[in-house]
C-alpha cells in the first residue's frame, strides 16, 4: 500500500511537471509565433536569405531561423564549442578542448552579464535565442547533439567572428600535462631571462590562415566612386551569407559566422568593412614564482605574497555507456589563469622546481557583441569609427571604404599599454608590478589611416607598413607590441597589382583578387635556375633535371590549371621549404630568402628530383597540369569533409597562399587520395561599390546550403573555382525576376 502511494505521488508530480513543461512550451511558441509574423525571408535563386523584420530584434529571429535551415549542425556546433561543451558530444578527447574554453566561459557570469547588458542588446540576444528555439520547435526531427535549448545568454559567449579566438593560443598538449594531475608542488626559484618561452599554438598549419582585404579610393576608380574587397581565408563553409534588414534602419548583408547575429564582414548601403588577422600583441603570458603553504599556494608579486586562487570545473564527457565527468582543481593569478608550467633548466624535478605560467587576454562579452552589431549600422567613416571606442576588437584589422569616398585602415583596437623595455612576446615576470597592462591604448594611439594620398589600401595578415603604398604608416611611430607580423609574399603581391592604377572597376578589382602572379618564386626559382647552371656538366642530376629546368626557365610564374610548370614549382616549393624553414626561422629571414640565398645548389636541386620523383609516383609523369592535381570536391554536409578520387571533384587554378596567391585554396592529398582537395583559403569573396546606390557582386565556397540534397548544396562550386562572382541582389528591385520562395519563420 505505501509503494502504491508513493508510485501514485510520483505519477502525480511527473503528472505536474509534464504539465508545467508543456504550458510552458505552449506559451514561448505562442511568443515565437508572434515574432515570426514580424519578419519575412526571402530566398532568392541562389538559396541566399534576405531577411526583413520590423526591429532590429525580428531581424535577428528570422536571420538565426534561416541559419539554422541552412545548416543547424555548424550552428549549434559554434556554440558548443564556445561554451565549453564538445566533449558531450564527441568524447573524452575533446576534454581539455573544452577545459580550455571553461577557463573563461562560465554561464553563471554570463547570465549576470546579460542582466546587466542594455536593453536594446538584451532584446537581441532573446531573439537570437527564440529564433533558434523556434526553428527546433517546428522540426521535431532535428536531433540536437548537446543544445536541446538555446538561451539569451549564449550570445555572450561567442561574440567575435574569427576563425579562431585568442583563447585558441592556449596549446592544449601542455595544459593537459599541467591539469592532468594534481599540483603537488609547485615551488619556484627566482625567474632569469633564459627560462622565458613563447607560447606555442595548437598547431603550425602549412597554410597560412588569414584573409585580404582592399579599398580603393574615388581617385582610383572609373566612376570615382570607392570599391572594397572583402576575402576571407577560413576553413570552407564557415560562414553563411545573408542580408538581414528592419525599419530600424538596419540593412547590411555579408558574411556570418554561423550562429551570430550580426554581420562579420559585409557591407550595407553606406558603407563596409573587411577584417583580416592582426599580428598585435594583445595576449600575455606571465611567469608567476609559486610556492607551496601548506594546502594552499601563493605567488610573489612586488614585495608580496598573494594567495593563488583555486576553483574547481567540471567537464563532462560522453561515453559508450553515458554520460561521465572529469573536475579540475584550476588556478589563477591577478593576471588570468595558469595554463601550463616551465621547468627549470637548472633542476628540471617538477616536484622541486617550476615556473607557473599565467595568461592575460581580451575577456570583454557585452562590449565585444555591443561592437560588433553596431559596426552593422553604421553609416559613414565617423560611426564607424565610434564603434571602435569600445576597444573590444582583440584579433583584427579593418579595411573600411563609404559612400562619401572615404576609404581606412584600423589597426586591432584592443592594445594593452605596455612598459617597452620589457619583451612582451616572450613569457614576462609575474612579481614584478612594471609588467601589469596600464589600460588600453587609445584608438588616437593605434595604427589608423584615412583616405592616403596614394588612393588604396590593403591588408593581406601582414604588417601595416606597407599597406598604403607610399602612403603608409610607419613602424617607427608606434610601440614594437602593436604589430608582430612582417611583410608577405602576398603582401608583396598586392602592392604589385594595387600601385600605379587609376581606372579600377568592380571587374578589374576582381581580376585583382584573382591576379596569377605567385612572388614567392621570384627570388628562389632563379637560385634554382642558377644551380643547374653552376653545376658540372658531368652531374647526372644536372642532366636528369633538363627538362624540369627548361619547363621553368620559361614559366611566367603565374598559376593556371593547364600549367604544369605551376605543378612543378609547388611540388618544389614544398620540398624545399619543409627541408629548410627550420634553419630559416633559426637565422631570422623569410624562409624564400633563405633558400635564395643560404641553400646549397645541391639541396636546391635536390629538391627538384624529389618533386619530380613525387609528381611521376602519383600522377604518371611529372609534366601533370596543376588542375588535374588541385581540386575542389563537396561530397557530404559534414563539419570535416570526406574525399575521394573517384568522385566527381572540379579543377582549381589559384593555389595556397605560402607562394603569394591574393586567391587562396589550402589543398593537400587526403588518406586514400592522390590528388589534392581544399578546405581552406577563399571562403567568400564580394566586391562591392559604394555611391548613390550600392551595387556589389559575390561567390561562397561550394554553396549556402549544407544539406547535399538541397540545390544550393554545390550550386557555387564552379563560379567559386574560377572567380566568377555573381550579382548580389542587395535592393527589392533587384531581386524581382530571382526569388525562389518567400515566406515567414516556421510557414
């Protein structure tokens, strides 16, 4: 009798709480309902979404429901992994990924952050989260692999579009190694400078990632109206393409990081803006002299003795037979938390000797997200501008260009100020108080530049120094930490194609984008040239080289996919340069200048047989056109693509961007394959028009759909692979005659 009552109670409260839930559930879809009457979404016949609502808010619901059409996996998996959360969806090895992303990401913050965030940027990210919950609610057969419901707060937690953020610069082999045990000791002797380490990323891809961005002057251009080239290099398919529109004056279209809710490069009807990788030193790293007091540890700092914080995380996990966890006991200091430990050289026993490394970076949500869709609207070079004084733009610059003619550069507008006589690329000493940042600079103080009297600008990953021509700023003029990069092969290359030219077009600042040129071979392929010619005559190399040799001699250095000389330098290229970057980063010089000038001709030709030896073992003969190797293939809608040489994959002429191609497509053979495929390099390309009216033109990888059934799954592909961008539809009159559907949310 009591076990019935207690079965009896029992059904009752799952009685209660099934009801509760599905009062609930029916009160947010009638909310959802309400807003998808607000907004309508405009297919047009490349399966491209133009978004119109009533605020800026329906805006947001209809563009994340079009998002999630689109490709609701990418989505949710942006937001798994921002909050710290993989490891419940793909297993044990994704622990200490999402340890990583814990050490800043804590919902219980960000749902105070959000609380406190204003009105208006509250009431978008509720839409942002009502979007999505609509979307799930009107699919039931969508399977979410962690996020079952998307909250506000959320928004807060992936708040910059980047490829990857500045937590991504925590190496996850040496925070494993720090966390994987307990701290048993920890203590610290006084640091010297020898110990001092850069930090180390997760890994050295071959391709560089980064984008291009270009803007040209009225002065420059044909009609005198200025001209912005936005060119992204991520991994393919990263981003969605969209216009998203209100009667709260909002109207921009681009690219954007699945999941977000504002535009990350793009453009409205005034203006745009391009952000490309910055080389600033925006992220620190400390060596904190630890000690051990009894169960607790302290850090000196100045003439102190601060106790060392200590909190525990959870990371759970999925398992063959469920769910499990994993806690960490982790640290911090004033500076951040400690990601990893330096053993001394003197005394290498962890138990006796150690250094603790702390880290400092960029952790600003409300003032990030604020920035970010403020950029969107603003109009002119002035709003622009007065985003920026937010200082929450860590790992980017910006090429902005606007209908007033006004073209600009901004460096990364998140700087610490810094004391310079220390070397802030390197770990620097914790206990003494001279390290700490002393605020930001200010955006006066960065590296800026409006409407050079060369009439372009561009940024390619590299420094600014030589962005603007004649024009440009100069190193001199600002402290060494706002800018780690150097000068580039593409770099060079678009000074070459961007200096001396007056009549630009949108077609001919296209062929720009897409120019041949590869400059990473002007200085190596003559050392090349000259070692064949040096060599003794006698040399079965030199007489086994002959006609690879005369196949460069007469190479134009431009990229083709029916040139096989293309096929040969980059087989080259990649020989040579794996044998030697080493030594070149030991000397200090760019590797290219390194193998003109400090390789042995023997190794220079070397190199070739190899290349050519390789060519001949994949492809039959080492006289292979460059498409039949370089390929682009999309076969499934997964986040890591499949290939194979049996399927049906389309020839890419522009190559990775190592040799200097403003195009760029990061290809490489796949287990199993013999040919190279991309997944990384050009992602989406517009050119875009600025004057009374904006008129612009685009291409994204493959197409804006990741469901292989859906027509807009490859529909790009070819234009994609041979520069051909389309018309963007941008006003209403424009898109008459290419609307594929129209509808609201949910309908």
């Amino acid at each position: 009798m009591i076990c019935c009552r207690r079965c009896l109670n029992l059904v009752l409260s799952l009685t209660l709480l099934s009801s509760t839930l599905h009062a609930a559930e029916i009160g947010d879809s009638a909310r959802w309902k309400r807003e998808a009457a607000n907004v309508s979404i405009t297919r047009d016949d490349w399966g491209i979404a133009h978004i119109h609502g009533k605020t800026d808010a329906d805006a947001v619901f209809g563009m994340e429901y079009a998002q999630a059409e689109d490709d609701f996996n990418r989505v949710e998996t942006n937001y798994i992994n921002a909050l710290g959360r993989l490891a419940e969806a793909e297993g044990e090895s994704r622990i200490y990924q999402d340890l990583r992303m814990k050490l800043f990401i804590d919902p219980v913050a960000l749902k105070k952050q959000y609380a406190a965030s204003p009105a208006w940027l509250r009431t978008l990210m509720d839409a942002f989260a009502d979007g999505l919950n609509f979307y799930l609610y009107k699919h039931p057969e969508v399977k979410p692999r962690v996020i079952q419901h998307f909250e506000p707060w959320m928004a807060l937690s992936f708040t910059e579009g980047s490829i990857g953020g500045d937590i991504e610069r925590i190496d996850l082999a040496q925070l494993e190694a720090f966390y994987s045990h307990p701290a048993a000791i920890h203590a610290s002797k006084p640091i010297t400078s020898r110990d001092e380490v850069a930090y180390v990323h997760d890994s050295d891809p071959p391709e560089p990632t980064g984008s291009n961005g270009m803007a040209i002057a009225p002065s420059n251009t044909a009609d005198h109206h200025a001209l912005l080239l936005i060119n992204p290099h991520t991994s393919f398919f990263f981003r969605s393409e969209l216009q998203m529109a209100s009667d709260e004056n909002l109207n921009a279209y681009g690219a954007v990081t699945w999941g977000q809710f504002f535009i990350y490069q793009g453009f409205n009807e005034r203006a745009g803006w391009m952000h490309t990788s910055s080389g600033v030193d925006a992220v620190d790293e400390y060596l904190e002299t630890v000690e051990k007091k009894g169960d607790h540890f302290t850090y000196k700092y100045g003439n102190q003795q601060r106790p060392v914080t200590a909190e525990q995380i959870t990371v759970p996990y999925k398992t063959d037979h469920g769910m499990a966890e994993k806690k960490f006991i982790i640290y911090r200091t004033h500076h951040g938390p400690i990601i990893r430990e330096e053993p001394s050289h003197e005394e290498p026993s962890r138990e006796e000797n150690a250094r603790w490394i702390s880290i400092r970076l960029m952790h600003e949500p409300i003032k990030a997200l604020t920035q970010s869709y403020l950029r969107t609207k603003a109009t002119d070079y002035k709003s622009f501008r007065q985003a920026l004084e937010l200082k929450a733009n860590s790992s980017n610059n910006t090429i902005f260009a606007d209908a007033d003619g006004d073209i600009a550069y901004f460096h990364g507008n998140f700087i610490p100020r810094r004391d310079t006589t220390f070397d802030f690329t390197k770990p620097v000493d914790g206990s003494n108080p001279a390290t700490d940042w002393k605020g930001l600079l200010t955006i006066d103080e960065l590296p800026q530049l409006l409407n050079p009297a060369s009439g372009w600008l561009y940024n390619s990953n590299n420094w600014p120094w030589s962005g603007a021509g004649i024009s440009s700023l100069r190193k001199q003029d600002f402290p060494p930490y706002v800018e780690t990069g150097t000068e580039t092969a593409r770099g060079l290359h678009a000074i070459r194609v961007l200096q001396n030219k007056k009549d630009f077009t949108l077609d001919t600042l296209i062929a720009a984008a897409y120019d041949s040129y590869l400059p990473w071979f002007d200085k190596t392929i003559p050392a090349l040239l000259k070692a064949w010619n040096e060599a003794p005559l006698s040399s079965l190399l030199r007489a086994r080289l002959t006609e690879q040799i005369a196949a460069l001699r007469t190479w134009d250095q431009r990229w083709a996919v029916d040139s096989m000389p293309t096929s040969l330098a980059v087989f080259w290229g990649e020989d040579i340069r794996r044998l030697t970057i080493a030594d070149a980063k030991k000397a200090g010089i760019p590797v290219e200048e390194y193998i003109a000038t400090q390789v042995s001709s023997d190794q220079l030709l070397q190199s070739l047989s190899n290349a050519s030896d390789r060519l001949t073992s994949d492809f039959g003969t080492w006289k292979t056109p460059w498409g039949d190797i370089n390929r682009f293939q999309r076969l499934t809608g997964d986040l890591a693509q499949p290939f194979n040489d049996a399927q049906p994959s389309i020839p890419v002429g522009f190559t990775s961007s190592l040799w200097g191609s403003l195009a760029s497509f990061g290809a490489r053979p796949y287990p199993g394959t013999k040919k190279w495929y991309g997944t990384v390099g050009n992602s989406f390309v517009a050119v875009v028009k600025f004057g009374d009216k904006v008129r612009a033109k685009a291409v994204t990888a493959g197409g804006e759909s990741g469901d292989p059934s859906s027509p807009h799954f490859n529909d790009q592909a070819k234009r994609y692979t041979t520069g051909d961008l389309r018309d963007v539809y941008f006003y209403p009159s424009d898109l008459k005659g290419h609307i594929e559907r129209q509808y609201n949310p949910g309908n």
